[in-house]
C-alpha cells in the first residue's frame, strides 16, 4: 500500500487535491482547497446558560439582541434556538412596554 | 380561582417627592389586601433612564412588586388606580404563573436528567463486572 501510493505522488503532483482527499485529511490541508472559510456554529445563548425562563426585567440581557435602530435580531444572525427565540421575542416585547428597551431607537 | 402571580411595574415622574410614591404604595398594597391578596416583593428601582420619552421626561422613577392573588378583579382595580394617579406616567401588569410554572417544570426535566446520567455511568461498570465475573 504505502508503496503505491508513493509512486502515484511523484507521478501527477497536479492533481494532488483529488489523491490527497481520500487520503487521512488534516484540518489544514482540507481549508486549503476550495473552502478557504469555515464559519463557526453560533450556539444559543439561552441554551448554553441553560435558561428556563428569560425575565423582560433584565435589560441588559436582553439588549445585545437588538439591532441599533431597535429592531429585534433575526435567529439566523443570533444563533438562538427557535425556542429561546420565541421566549426572548415576548420578553423583548414587554420591556418595550415599560420603557426599558426601545421601540425605536434614534432620536 | 386557583392563585395567579403577577408582576406590576409602574413609573412616576421623576420629580415626585418620595413620601408621595410611598403613599401611593401604600394604598396599592391596601387594595390588594383588602381583597385577600398578598404582595409577595416590593421594589423601588428608583430613577432610571427610560429608552424612550414619556410624556416628554427622560427618566422616571421605577417600582417594582409581585402579586400572588386569587381575586381576578385585582388587577383591573390596581391599574385603574395607577391610571388615575397623576404621579404615575406608566405601568404594566403581566401573568405570569404559566411562565413560573413552565420554568419549574422544566427544571424539574433538566434535574431527572442529571439525576439519570451518572447513574447509568455507574450500571454500565456494574454489569461488565458482573460479565467479567461470569466469563471467569
């Protein structure tokens, strides 16, 4: 086996990539080809802290998923699970309600 | 009726002198023990920055409290109160036995997980020992 695979190398170097794939990868030599990025998994927030309960009383939790104008970060921007998502979107809500979160910022 | 949780948050101006939002308290609390209910916290966040103006003020001065009643026309009377005083620019009551009690379910979930996992870490030492012993 590892003297087949010698000669093969020495013989077409062009299509390196192709034989080197089947081959063991290392995760340096795969990021060379054609994907040069590999975007990180954004995990949920609520998830992580094991979040039973997301409380509108707490502002400053609440405020990194909004946008500067005020809008409400969308998931795919977050990373939050559909679950947290629906929990952190009502007590957004509320914090409005009472004036601790903006509707819309600006002035 | 079974009992509900509610949380009341109102604002005054800012420029109400204390005794005057200590009054108000007090006549809410009043009204909420005349029908049978009990306020389970009171908090006064105090001045705050609101994120938004409010009949053209900056800040407001925040109270907190937490109602455990059982009387569902509690809260329509609190609100009409908070609604007539002219100190008060804003309040919000919300619900929130339903959340408490989900919160509390899934905790209990999350604990009975925990509780299984290193269990069956131990079993599975347990029965190769016992597998062990009987091969031997």
């Amino acid at each position: 086996m590892a003297e087949e695979n010698a000669p093969q190398q020495q013989q077409a170097p062009a299509p390196a990539p192709a034989s080197g794939r089947p081959q063991g990868k290392p995760p340096g030599g795969a990021r060379r080809g054609k994907r040069s990025f590999v975007r990180k998994k954004k995990v949920c927030r609520f998830c992580v802290d094991k979040a039973d309960f997301i409380d509108y009383k707490k502002a400053d939790i609440l405020a990194p998923f909004l946008q500067e104008r005020g809008k409400i970060l969308p998931r795919r921007m977050t990373g939050t699970c559909a679950r947290h998502q629906r929990w952190l979107t009502v007590a957004i809500k509320r914090a409005q309600n009472i004036a601790l979160l903006p509707f819309a910022a600006g002035r | 009726m079974e009992e509900r949780v509610y949380d009341l948050i109102f604002i005054c101006r800012p420029d109400t002198p204390e005794p005057d939002v200590d009054k108000l308290v007090s006549t809410l609390e009043h009204a909420v023990t005349e029908k049978g209910s009990k306020i389970e916290k009171i908090e006064k966040w105090g001045r705050k920055r609101m994120a938004y103006r409010v009949h053209k003020l900056q800040e407001g001065f925040y109270v907190y409290m937490v109602i455990r009643s059982s009387h569902g026309e509690l809260v329509k009377e609190l609100e009409r109160r908070l609604k007539v005083s002219d100190a008060v620019i804003k309040y919000l009551t919300v619900r929130l036995d339903e959340e408490l009690k989900r919160e509390e379910k899934l905790k209990k979930i999350r604990e009975r997980r925990a509780a299984r996992r290193p269990r069956k870490a131990t079993a599975a030492p347990a029965a190769a020992d016992g597998q062990a012993a009987a091969s031997l």
